[in-house]
C-alpha cells in the first residue's frame, strides 16, 4: 500500500511518529507531495469557497 503525504504531518510530533513508525514496520510506502502542487490546491480551493 501506498499512502502519499503532505509536508503538514510533520506536525504535531505524535502524528509524524505513528505515520513514520508504521512505514517503518513496512505497513505502507511514503510518497510525499510535490509543494508547487499542493500549494496550487489550496489556492484554487480558496478560490473556489471564497467564490
């Protein structure tokens, strides 16, 4: 299984164990996002509910 993260799990600390700890353990693989990528989904998001 693949899980893709973003930048914010790395906050708060607990959060960033648990997720860390179980690709550890080989539960799941870590993809991370790109940040131009992500940021231009908030922006359009933002964009979009303040419409």
């Amino acid at each position: 299984m693949i899980a893709l993260l973003n930048a914010c799990v790395l906050y708060p600390a607990v959060l960033r164990d648990v997720l860390l700890t179980l690709a550890e353990a080989e539960i799941y693989q870590i993809r991370w996002t790109k940040w131009r990528e992500t940021s231009s989904k908030v922006v359009e998001r933002t964009a979009e509910c303040e419409g």
